[in-house]
C-alpha cells in the first residue's frame, strides 16, 4: 500500500441518495488523507449533480490510468453503465445486476491490491431480490461469499460519543424467528475470534475488552426466561477467557448498554440486528461507520439505508459516508487486511 490509499467507493442504489452523498463529498473533501475513485454511471452522476446544482466536474477513467489526488469538484469514476434508466426515489429492479456490479468492481480492485479500500453507499435489498437475485441478504454477506471467507462480522462504531461505541453482532440479516437456532458454540467462537483479531488490527486495541449480551430478557434468568445463555453463550465465554479473551458476560441487554458498563468496554458483541445497532444509531446516527471484519479487504459502510424520498433533494446528509472514508483510510494506513 502506498503513503496516500486509494479507496473505493461504490455509490449504491442509483434510485437513493448514494449518488447524492457521494457527489456532495466530491465537492468539498475536506482534510481526507487518501485518493477517492467512485463506481458507478457517470451519466447519472453528471445528471445527479446537475440536479442538486453541485459543481462537481465527472472524469471517467480508462483502464489502467492513475487516480488523481483528490481535488474540491472534482469525482474520478470507474465506470459501471447503468442497466435500465433511473429516476431518483423510485426503484427500477431493473438496475440489480449494475448495483451488483459496482460491488463486484471494488472487491476485484481491491483483492489484486489496485485499492486499499472500498467504502460503501447504501443499496436497497429489496430492488436486488425482485432484480433477480432472491438469495441476497445485503453487502455484508455478498462480500463474505465474494472473497470466499467463511465467517464475517458486521461492527457499527462511532467514535464521536463518549464512551466510544463499538457493537458487533453474532447474527445479521435474520428473521428474528430464525436468531435463537442460528446461535451455537462454534460460531459465536468464529464471531469473538475475529472481533478480538480485527480490533487488535484495525482498531490498535491491545487487549480488546468486550461485553457480550445474552439473547433473551434478563440474560436467560438461569434458564427461567430461555436456556441460550446457560446452555451455549456462557460456556463459550468461559472458555474462551481461559483462552486470554477479555470477555464479559452474558449480559442483559436492557442494562448492558449503560455508562457503568461501556466505561472500560472496547466493543459489545450482540446477539442480534435490532438488539445492539438501535442504541448505537440513537447514540451516533449519521456520524456512525459500518465495518466489515474479517475479510481479505477492508470494507466500510455508512450506518443508514438508500432514503429514496431523499434522493435529488438536497436534504441528504453526507456525514456517515465522511465518516466511512476517513475510517477506512486509517485502517489502510495503519493495518493491512488477512492475507
């Protein structure tokens, strides 16, 4: 990797507000220690940003030519042609396989070490799967299945509250019906092994310090309220501590998420989605960053989805794409990716 990454970025959903927040950013980059190269249709970006009245100059590059330093108005684009005309907020299934594309553009750029990073805006599941690709549950599995790994974890952080924030989660993109049967020993094992890995990594955490929820209210209650905890959570905890994991719990999670508790905590591991990311998004939203740990490649993300009724209307708030860049630009500086 060079002094200066270059990072990817994937602009998303063209019917949302990733083109917006990508454009916005290219018009003012402010103090970002990196070059930027987006993917996507130039002529949408052009269109987008003559929409939004932002002046923002769109330079498609050629196969092999250097990405500029970044320069105020200016967006260098690998170009990806969208698959069926767009109209901002209105969802066209049409374009899956170009929203799929964009992905496919910065995984294989940064894999053959062409980038240190890509960075995500937001795509709409929903548009994929009808476009399709029903077996599609969002970016972070795409990317797991991509690179070939067996097991990610999605971190949301945001470093701007105090305590620092940082939730991981056990499961993802998963019915709630289906949680409780998704939870066993060997990957939540799988799951700590590569929280505590990547924070040492990415994060410069020596010896991270994580607190773990349990699934069912009040932890379980010694089996009385569900017998997860008992049964499979606390005695992967227990030994794994032996191990030298610094892990707390299980905890309830209606407590857990308290000052008392985050004080000397480095990251929280929940069982699920809406269990851990609701606090954190309360706690940060917009200024959080979505990181996907344990791939051959650094991937971050913004915290929040497509806002089609925010697309083209000037309203968007670009401070968790910022946020995605500047982290993922870090991690490219300071740490390298699995090998």
């Amino acid at each position: 990797m060079g002094i200066t990454p270059l990072l990817v970025v994937t602009t998303g959903e063209p019917a949302g507000i990733g083109p917006d927040l990508t454009l916005a950013l290219a018009a003012s980059w402010g103090p970002l220690e990196a070059r930027v190269v987006a993917v996507g249709d130039p002529e949408l970006l052009a269109a987008r940003a003559a929409r939004l009245s932002l002046a923002v100059r769109i330079v498609p590059l050629a196969d092999g030519e250097a990405v500029p330093a970044c320069r105020d108005g200016v967006l260098p684009v690998w170009s990806v042609p969208l698959r069926a005309p767009t109209e901002a907020g209105r969802l066209d299934p049409g374009n899956a396989a170009y929203v799929l594309e964009t992905l496919d553009v910065a995984i294989v750029a940064c894999r053959q070490g062409r980038a240190d990073a890509m960075v995500t805006a937001p795509l709409h599941k929903g548009a994929i799967i009808e476009g399709g690709y029903p077996d599609f549950t969002g970016h972070t599995e795409y990317l797991r299945d991509a690179c070939g790994v067996d097991e990610v974890v999605m971190l949301l952080a945001t470093e701007r509250t105090d305590p620092a924030l940082r939730v991981a989660l056990a499961t993802t993109h998963l019915p709630l019906r289906a949680v409780a049967d998704a939870i066993d020993a060997g990957g939540l094992r799988r799951v700590i092994t590569i929280l505590a890995a990547d924070l040492q990594r990415h994060f410069g955490i020596a010896r991270p310090r994580i607190l773990v929820c349990g699934l069912n209210p009040h932890a379980g209650e010694d089996g009385h309220l569900g017998v997860e905890e008992r049964d499979i959570i606390a005695p992967t905890l227990a030994a794994m501590r032996d191990e030298g994991v610094d892990l707390v719990g299980p905890l309830p999670a209606d407590t857990l998420f308290t000052p008392r508790h985050l004080a000397d905590a480095d990251a929280v591991l929940a069982m699920y989605h809406d269990q851990g990311l609701p606090v954190l998004k309360y706690a940060g939203f917009g200024e959080a960053v979505n990181v996907t740990l344990g791939l051959p490649l650094i991937r971050t993300s913004v915290d929040h989805g497509t806002a089609l009724e925010l697309a083209a209307s000037g309203q968007a708030d670009a401070g968790s794409l910022r946020v995605a860049l500047n982290v993922a630009a870090r991690m490219a500086r300071d740490g390298a990716p699995r090998a």
